[in-house]
C-alpha cells in the first residue's frame, strides 16, 4: 500500500493484473473444504468473481438467488445456474449436505438503507439472512469455517449486524469488521460498503487468525479495536496496481476536494506557491487521504482501458456512445444540482443504483464530454456529434463502463435477452470485485495457519479469450 504524500503520478507494471475467470476447473473431491463455498444472494456473480480472484483453486458448491434475471446472466457466466429455492425454507440438513466450509453472502440490503425504512431485523426481507444465522449455522454438524457478509453502510448499526456478531462469538467465531470502497484500491468509484469476516477459532477447531502484527497493523493505519476498519486489509490483493487497467497512470492526490484533474492541478499548484490560502491536508480528517487513484478515462469505452486513447476493438471505438446512451436535456434539467457529471479526467464517480438510467436524480454519475463548471451549468445538452458552444454532450454510463468499475473480469457479459434497464439494475444491486477479493485472500490465505497458503499468481483473461 502506497504511503501518502504531497502528490505524484504512479506507473503500474505493463504486464495485466490478473484476474479471475470463469473458466476455473477444480476436482470437487480435491478441494479443501475451507475452499468449497456457498453464495447466498449471488446475484450476477460478484462474489463468484471476487473469490477466484483470491483463490483460482476454489469451487462454488453452490448458489442461491431469487432473481431471475441474474440467475440467467449468473448461468451466462459460470454455465450453472443457481437455485431459486427460498434459502429461508430449506432443511439444515441440506446445507449440511454441501460440505461447504466457506460462506459467503450477500443478503438484502434495503432494509438498513438511508432511503428505505429502515425496518432492519423487522423486515421480512432480512429473516432468511436471520434464519441462517439463528437456526441454520448453530444446527450444522459441518458449519462453515469462513464467512464473509456484504451490506451497504447503515448495516454496522444495525441489530441485525449485533445479532450476527454475536451468534458468531457464541459459535467459537473471530470476527473482523471493515467499512471499504473501492477508491481505496484506486479504482475512481465511490461506494462505500461493510463488510464482516467470521472465521472459526483455534479454540473452536478452526484455524482462527494468527494475531502475528495485527496489534501493530491496526494502530499503523490508525485503526481502532473498536468498529469497522477503515483501511484495505492486509493482502496482496489490496494495492492499486491490482486494479486498475495497464497502462493508466495514478495519481496521489493530496486531498478530494477536487474531483477532476485540472482542480487538483490548481490546488496541488496553489499549496505549492504558498499562497497562505490553500491548507495542507489532515489525513485524520479524510478515510481515503494517500490512496492513489485512477482517472475514470481508463475505465470507458474507447479508452483501451490501459488508460489511453484508442479502442479495444474496431467495433466498439467506431460507437457513438453519446447518441446511444444519450441523456435526454429535459431530465438533465430536471436533475439539475442533483445529477453528479463527470469526465475522462474526474478522480471519482458517484455509485451506481439499481434504479440508475430510469431515474436521473442520485442513482449515479453520467459522462460529458467536457469539463464542466457544476455551479455555473444551466443543464443545457448539446445534439450531433459534437457539443454546441454552451452546452456539452451528456450521457448514461455504459454497462460495460460500469462492470469495469465494479473490477469484473474482461470475459464477463450479459446474455442477449437480458434489457439494458435490467442490466443496470443487476449491476447496481452488484459489489466491488476491487473490495472483496483482497477480503477473501485475508480470510482464506493465512500462511501461518496450517492448511492455508496463498495460491500462486495466475495470468489475466484477456478479451481474446472471452
């Protein structure tokens, strides 16, 4: 992990990070329990991905979701198809069946969410999640040795999230907490989301985590005992070089006031001339203070996505991408001081909902095809091919755009049933590959702990290979 300072370009190698596939062949009687896992609420895979990420040997046993739509991009992808059976009706003895010994779930999030009602334990979509938790997992005569949960910030202060902690520590679990996004693995997207590992202790039969440095690794990233861990874990996984595309440069930014290249430039400008006005940042002051980040060019159509320009291939750089996902000037209007813009040089985008393409307001950025003054714009969207003077040309990110801010692999896609409204909604109800796979390589890959050692580094799937 990159230390912080006054600002900087970063290189990454040339050669691709690698990343998973959907390829992985793995002898089921083979397998390491602890590398035989469940997905609950798969939804299109993120989870899939994440874990062959950090661990190329591992098999998904199995995986539930309830969404059809996903189960058919999931089928896509993986060439199975998860079940739709209710999880909250199944026996414990077929849990028990899977001989699974890692869990990783997913579960609802829209009851601990800042929009929702926030109902928490009293939702009816939290009691499968529930069901697992306090009648399945203490019932099984094989219960899971490694657990991960994913849910949107709001779920640490949830009584649910109390539930769980505590059914773990009463089942002989070590639990870990972390509040992540994947700006922090220098990818320019902004979603924010809680995590909680559980693995089974020493004391417990399991392999527990050697507590080796995490003493000393806490207090170094100023990280408390106490509450979510605000900082990547500690894996091999967790640098920038991991993922971002080859080739795109990163930048150290001193502080996120600005989202752009040329706001960052004047401010890292101005400090540097002292102007007696511009501060010098408190890194206690910002979470994401010394993670080099990349610009969101390298993560767009027509990009390479090495960070420069040119296209992937000659189909995709002969696409106007602003006419076919063209934002209508009505709804831009409509959302004015509501709807985030970015470009090619903006350090951030915001995160992308479920809901984003049908509803312009706070479902996630759009592109324009300039620098644009966010105060000063009226909303007014050039047509044709280039943007009239005073307006600028606006559009929807693409799908693509988005599964690359997410770090799903370059093979991944949709079938051709699926629409492109419901394809925004699978990604947005998604996770961050870039934040989960340094996870998983921190909960499975404990060299100290007999049995685990991380695997040996495997080679990127390119688009030649999709």
């Amino acid at each position: 992990m990159t230390g912080g300072g006054e600002g900087g370009a970063f290189e990454p190698p040339n050669e691709p990070p690698p990343g998973p596939s959907k390829r992985a062949r793995v002898d089921d009687d083979a397998t390491p329990r602890h590398l035989r896992a469940v997905e609950f609420y798969c939804g299109v895979g993120g989870l899939h991905y994440s874990l062959l990420r950090a661990r190329p040997d591992a098999k998904v046993v199995a995986a539930f979701d309830i969404n059809p739509n996903g189960n058919d991009v999931y089928e896509h992808n993986f060439g199975v198809r998860p079940s739709q059976k209710n999880i909250y009706g199944l026996p414990v003895a077929s849990f028990d069946k899977l001989d699974a010994g890692l869990w990783l779930l997913s579960p609802p999030c829209q009851p601990f969410t800042r929009q929702g009602h926030r109902k928490d334990k009293d939702d009816g979509r939290s009691q499968s999640f529930l069901r697992l938790l306090r009648d399945v997992v203490p019932e099984l005569d094989k219960p899971p040795t490694h657990v991960l949960v994913e849910n949107v910030v709001g779920f640490e202060t949830s009584e649910t999230r109390a539930d769980a902690i505590a059914v773990f520590h009463r089942l002989g679990y070590d639990t870990r907490e972390f509040m992540l996004t994947p700006r922090m693995f220098g990818v320019p997207y902004s979603r924010p989301r809680y995590f909680l590992l559980a693995k089974k202790s020493a004391a417990a039969g399991g392999g527990g985590w050697s507590d080796g440095d995490w003493g000393e690794w806490l207090a170094s990233h100023s990280c408390g005992a106490d509450g979510p861990i605000r900082a990547p874990p500690p894996s091999r996984l967790s640098g920038h070089r991991e993922w971002v595309p080859r080739g795109a440069s990163c930048v150290l930014p001193a502080e996120f006031e600005g989202d752009t290249k040329a706001e960052f430039d004047a401010r890292h400008r101005a400090r540097r001339e002292g102007d007696g006005v511009t501060p010098k940042p408190n890194p206690a002051d910002n979470p994401l203070y010394g993670y080099p980040v990349a610009l969101v060019g390298a993560f767009l159509d027509g990009s390479g996505h090495d960070g420069n320009e040119g296209s992937r291939d000659a189909n995709e750089g002969s696409r106007d991408v602003f006419s076919e996902y063209a934002v209508a000037e009505r709804d831009a209007k409509i959302g004015l001081g509501a709807v985030d813009v970015v470009c090619r040089t903006s350090y951030k985008c915001n995160c992308f909902t479920k809901s984003y393409g049908k509803y312009v307001k706070g479902t996630g950025s759009m592109v324009t095809d300039k620098l644009v003054d966010k105060d000063a714009w009226d909303g007014t969207v050039a047509s044709g091919a280039e943007g009239a003077e005073g307006g600028v040309r606006l559009r929807y990110f693409t799908e693509g755009e988005i599964a690359r801010m997410h770090s799903f692999p370059s093979d991944f896609s949709f079938p051709a049933g699926v629409t492109r409204q419901q394809r925004y909604a699978l990604l947005g109800n998604s996770l961050s590959v870039a934040c989960v796979a340094p996870l998983i390589d921190h909960l499975l890959n404990d060299p100290s702990v007999e049995g685990e050692r991380p695997p040996p580094r495997r080679e990127v799937v390119g688009p030649e290979d999709a």
